[in-house]
C-alpha cells in the first residue's frame, strides 16, 4: 500500500536532491545538540505544537507561533485589514517580514539566554529585520520609540533586540546605551538542518540584561515586530507584529493593522514565565483555531506569494496567489466535548471553494448549525484557485497529517469534504489516494475533467481528457479507484456555475461502474451549501445519526455510518501518469494491498494502466450485493422545508466463501506489486494467482514467508527469500491465464 506515510517520505527524499530558492546565505556550521550545552541548534531542535498564537515551553525553550501571511502592516486607509507592500519581485515575494515563531532558550545555571525569529520566506536574509521588546517588570514608566527608526513603541518596555542580517543590538531604553553582539542567520539550509530554516537567533550575555547568573526575574513580558532593513534603519514601518490574537478573516490581521497605525503595540505582548520552565504544554483550546506546519516542499518550490498561472485551453493564465511559505496554514474546528479527548476521533475535511482560503470555511461550525462531534480542518489547498491540484493537493494531504500527528484521530473514519471548487478537489484528491478516506462528500462539486463542456450522454464512459487542462476536477476520469470508497453528494438544480448536468453525469459514470453512491439535488438552490443538510449528511455517515436527534438526517440511509476498509477484497486502481508531478515526487503507483503500477505505453496524455485484482481469500468482505435507494423525485427536507429529489446505490457484504486465490487483470501495465500479506494470502497452504495481462509485465510479491515455493508454467520453481520479495515476469496473455502456484 502507498501509505500517506510514504509519501511524505519520498517528498522528503526528494527535497534532499533539490537546492533551496534563497540567495545571500552565509550559514553557519551547526554544532552537535549538547544539553549541557545550550546552542543554537538546543533552540530550536524541538518543533512547536503548530497551534497559531499561541505559546508553550519545551525543554526550557519557550516557543511562540504566529499566524502565517498576516504581514499586512498597517491600516492607514480606514479599510479593514492592513495595506502595507512589499516592493515587487525579487526577494521579496510578498512575504519578507512574516513572523512564524519567536523563541527564548536559557539553560538552568547558565549565564545567558538565546534569543531566536523564524520567518515565513526568506530569499536574502539581508532585507528583514526582527525586533524583540523586554518589558523585565524594572521600568514601567518607560514608554520610548525603539530603536532604529522602528515607528513602535509599548508601555514598560525596557530593553529592545533588533536582529537583522548577522547582527544583534541590544539597546537600553532607559540609559539609552546599545551593544552589538553576533547573529547567527541560518538560510537555504541543508536536509539535516531544516529545523534551522529562516532562523535568526543570538546568544545575549544575563549581565547585558542587568541579570547574574541564577537570577532570573519571575516573569517578561515581550513584543516582537518585524519588517525591512535598508542597512542602517527599518526602512518601512513593521509589516507584522506577534503575541497577537486575531479573527477569523481577512488573514487573521484586521486588529493587528489597527494597532500598527496607532504606534503603540503595548497589547501585543506574551508572558513568559520561568517558573514554568523547563516544560508547559500548549493550551487546550476549542472552537476555531488556527494551526500552521512546515511544508515538505519548500526546499523543492521556494519561498513567497507567486502567481499561480495554470495551464486552462492551452494558455497560461494568472489565477490569483500561489502561498509557497515555509509553513502553510489551515483552520481547525474542535468541539468543546473533544477539548480533552484521549481516544481516537474521526475527522472532517472540508475543502474551500474558487477565491477563498481555509478561513471561511467553519461559520457555520461557530454558528453551531453543524454540530458533528468530530473534528473539522480547513486546508489552504496552497492558493485560492489551486483546484487542488499539485502543490494543492500536496497542502490538503500534508495539513491532514499535520493534524493526525497532534491529535488523536481514528485513520478509519477520515471524511474527505469540500464546496465548489473544493467539491471537484474532493473527487480528484479521493480519486487519487481512496485508501485515505472512508467516505467522499462533494457539495455543489464534479468530477467533470474538461473546461466547463458538456459530454453527450452516449459518450460519458469514454471521455475525452484534453490537452493541458488543468481547471475544474480529474475524478471523473479515475471513479474506478473510488469502488472501495463510498461516495455522497450534494447540488443544486439552479447552480448557474456548476450545471446540475455535470454531476448527473458523474453518477452515471458510478452507476456504469457499480460504484457505492448518494446524490441528493435540491430544486431550488443555486450554488450554495445548505449547511444543515451538511450537518444532516456528516452525521449520516459519521455514525448514522445515532449522535443524536438530527433533523433531516436519514438513518436507513447509512445505518451504522461509513468506516474505511484498509484490506478490501477488491481493489480497482487506474493511474493516468499524466496526473504525476515528478517535480514534487508526486505520484499514484496503486492503493490497499497493490503498489509499484508502471504505466507501459503513453501515446497520450490520456494513456492509462489499471488493476482489477480480487482476493478470495477476503472474499467474505466481498461487496456484490446491492441495494437500490429510490429514485425519489421529492423529499422534503425537514430544517429549511425545502425539497430535494434523491437516488443511490449502496454496496452490500455478500459473506461469500473464502479460498486461497487471487485473481488480476492488467491493462497496460509494466510493473506492479501484491502485498500477500494484507491481501490476506499467506497461510501455508497451497495458493494460488492468476494473472490476465494485454502487456509483459513485472509482477513482484511481497511480504511472503522465507522459503515459500513459488510455481510457474514452464519454469523452474523459486524459493523466497528473508526479504519477502519475489519478482516474475508475465507475458501478455494472447487470451490465456497465467497461472502461479505457492507452497
């Protein structure tokens, strides 16, 4: 199986053989962690809990996050929201000065403390500037502009560290005295020290700060500012501040515009208090939040906003921001009853629509409309126009296991949702990667694959896949990999963007296929999520609304909710290699217990392989049976009175009797690999798989017993060896089975 795992490795294998997109870059050479010893590398070995705006403290490092793109500066207009620009191009990217964490290290018994930034994108490390304000509690009557012609200023603020290139003053506010002491500036960093990226950090002697050794103050308050350096002084006002809690909106950057354009960012503070040292966890927190993590692909794409042009008929067309931070950010939405939750929970994504981004997608959570009690995160699917496709998907998949990793989610009860837009990211995403998910939920989506063109009807099963594409979905094309994964839908008859055609068309491609579906059309909504009927269908197939009394949910329709099944019993995978993108290691090469497929022969950019492999030896999870769901053409829906028509097609466990055979038809294939195990088939009985090929074709088994006897016709038997591997060739079939015998 291609676990997301694996994937992620291969991107990080990958990132390992790129150079990075910065210049200027003088690193130094990174030393050995010692714990007696506190370093830099000591400061930011351990990763944050990736919650934005919001703080902790890990192995006597306190540890601050911010939001990401909320570099905005500020608000000198009376819109919302901050209008500060960045100079264009080159090696700015609109992204210069973004604050992604703050950092304060001191070892217990030492005489100095460690003071780092992190930014979001960093081409030249010359152009941004950090400053990081000490309210030590001695001079509450301070209130001075800092130093170097920042424009800010806070109440109490005693001391002030501007960092910027390799230098660091520490200026005394009070006796307005300065000292400059050495930065260390880690840029365009190797593999090993990616935990370095973008850093900026100095070693600050306790006596600069009026401290002795063993004399550390109960509590700090600090600030921290950042924006360009012209290499003498700040040559803007700051772009971002930190310490600084946001809405939900605009960047999550509205208030902090407002404080900048009056000067004083004395609310913008944190506490840090040392007696919490050497540990404290980051704050349970429920509701909305915001979370950010290090992108797997940024040492491959660069840093900065970009435009995204996107290949659409043939033409490179600009379509609004590609986001290629070193952290990305999604939206996250927790129930108060999982705030403390230990055991595993199921999880939502829901994916946004054309020009949008993650933060406009949980309103209806805040409002309490949708109430399912599992988590719910919102990627950025990497710009607002991405359609999810490349960097895109990378973002929605990466997010997802960003969130998996920090919270305790149940893997067979991951929902993959979206609208719009996110609605066709939904079909190609759950299309390419079917062993993720337990459950595919389109709202006002498709899985049309051309550019906004009707297919006649008598032409659906064999479309035609145009050059270039690269708008709208690829699902479509590949419904042949969601037999496994059940699908639910919803659109609206009115939709003058998506033509209720399009998704009727998509349905009859499923019920051609045979597939496991659900299509509710509502009569008179145009394109527009009815967010109760969200909440209705979540609960549906989260648990088939036994959670509690939902109107408008329907229990016969999936009685005891949707699970994945990570070893079915037939696995019906097509890879286009027209949707690979080698740049990034992205690649569909099979799913469950089938991997490695190779694509023979690619005439066009429509060229396919495919497997339909059945194990009778899971035959008891065979699902042949199938149950018909209406059609019914009027259903009222109970919480908005309005009405729906409705048809589906659900799949049935038919409990057929096991035996120890797999049977494979290939199509078009060079290369592709069984995992015996997980297909069930490695007792140490007689077995037995047969292989229908149109090509010669590499065929490999893994995970068998050492000493296993592997039969072929016209061979000499082979013996497994230690590694569970065993590899063959298959000719083409020229209408005859090739059969293989194990013992």
């Amino acid at each position: 199986m291609k676990t997301y795992a694996a994937v992620l490795l291969t991107l990080s294998l990958l990132t390992s053989a790129c150079g990075g997109g910065s210049s200027g870059s003088t690193n130094p050479t990174p030393t050995e962690p010692n714990d007696d010893v506190f370093t830099v590398e000591r400061l930011w070995r351990d990763a944050g809990f990736g919650l934005a705006a919001a703080d902790e403290v890990v192995d006597n490092v306190y540890i601050a996050m911010d939001y990401v793109y909320d570099d905005k500066g500020a608000n000198t207009n009376g819109l919302p929201g901050g209008d500060s620009s960045y100079p264009s191009g080159e090696p700015y990217f609109g992204n210069a000065a973004d604050i992604v964490e703050i950092r304060l290290g001191h070892q217990p018994g030492s005489d100095s403390l460690w003071f780092g930034s992190r930014l979001n994108t960093v081409q030249n490390p010359t152009v941004a500037v950090v400053a990081i304000g000490i309210d030590d509690g001695s001079s509450p009557e301070i209130y001075n502009d800092w130093p170097f012609a920042a424009g800010v200023k806070a109440k109490g603020v005693r001391y002030v560290l501007t960092l910027r290139g390799t230098t660091a003053t520490l200026t005394d506010l009070k006796t307005s005295q300065s000292q400059d002491f050495y930065a260390e500036n880690y840029n365009d960093t190797g593999e090993t020290a990616r935990n370095l990226e973008n850093t900026l950090s100095v070693e600050i002697p306790m006596a600069a700060l009026g401290l002795k050794r063993e004399q550390m103050p109960p509590e700090w308050r600090i600030y921290a500012v950042s924006g360009l350096w012209n290499g003498s002084q700040w040559s803007t006002p700051p772009f971002d501040v930190a310490f600084y809690e946001d809405d939900f909106t605009n960047w999550q950057q509205n208030k902090q515009a407002d404080l900048l354009a009056g000067g004083d960012i004395s609310e913008a503070n944190a506490h840090v208090h040392f007696s919490e040292f050497p540990n404290r966890r980051s704050p349970v927190r429920t509701g909305q939040q915001a979370r950010i993590y290090p992108s797997p692909i940024s040492k491959i794409i660069g840093e900065g906003i970009t435009e995204w042009k996107q290949g659409i008929q043939g033409l490179e067309i600009p379509t609004l921001n590609h986001y290629r931070g070193l952290y990305l950010p999604y939206s996250v939405w927790i129930p108060e009853s999982l705030g403390e939750a230990s055991t595993p929970q199921a999880l939502f994504l829901f994916l946004h629509g054309a020009s949008q981004n993650h933060l406009d997608m949980l309103n209806a959570f805040e409002s309490g409309t949708v109430n399912v009690p599992a988590y719910t995160i919102a990627p950025l699917g990497a710009g607002e126009l991405s359609f999810y496709k490349e960097e895109g998907e990378i973002d929605v998949l990466s997010a997802m296991q960003d969130f998996m990793t920090h919270y305790p989610i149940d893997a067979d009860r991951v929902f993959l949702s979206g609208l719009s837009m996110g609605g066709q990211g939904t079909f190609s995403i759950a299309t390419h990667w079917p062993e993720l998910f337990a459950g595919a939920i389109p709202f006002i989506g498709t899985g049309q694959s051309t550019f906004n063109e009707d297919i006649p009807i008598d032409e659906i099963g064999n479309e035609k896949i145009p050059e270039q594409r690269w708008m709208n979905s690829t699902g479509r094309e590949l419904l042949e990999n969601a037999h496994n994964l059940p699908w639910r839908m919803q659109n609206g008859m009115l939709d003058p963007i998506v033509n209720p055609t399009w998704p009727a068309q998509d349905v009859m491609r499923m019920q051609e296929l045979g597939n496991d579906y659900q299509w509710a059309l509502f009569h008179t909504e145009t394109h527009n999520v009815n967010a109760s009927y969200q909440n209705a269908l979540y609960h549906q197939v989260l648990n088939g609304c036994q959670s509690a009394e939902i109107p408008g949910c329907v229990l016969s329709r999936d009685p005891n909710g949707l699970r994945r099944d990570t070893n079915p019993a037939r696995v019906i995978y097509k890879i286009i290699p027209f949707h690979f993108t080698e740049r990034l290691g992205l690649r569909y090469e099979g799913a469950y217990w089938v991997s490695g497929m190779e694509v023979k022969e690619t005439p066009s950019d429509g060229s396919f392989g495919l497997v339909d492999a059945t194990s009778f030896a899971l035959a008891h999870k065979l699902k042949t049976g199938r149950e018909t769901l209406g059609p019914d053409p009027l259903v009222i829906f109970e919480p908005t009175l309005g009405s729906y028509q409705f048809q589906g097609v659900r799949h049935l466990n038919n409990e057929e009797q096991t035996s120890p055979r797999l049977e494979a038809r290939l199509e078009n294939l060079s290369a592709i690999t069984f995992d015996m195990a997980r297909a069930g088939l490695t007792q140490n009985e007689s077995r037995e798989v047969i292989i229908n090929t149109d090509t010669e074709t590499q065929v490999t088994f893994k995970n068998l017993k050492a000493g296993t006897a592997v039969y072929y016709p016209d061979k000499d038997p082979m013996l497994v060896n230690d590694s569970g591997f065993i590899s063959f060739t298959v000719p083409a079939s020229q209408g005859e089975m090739y059969r293989v015998e194990l013992e």
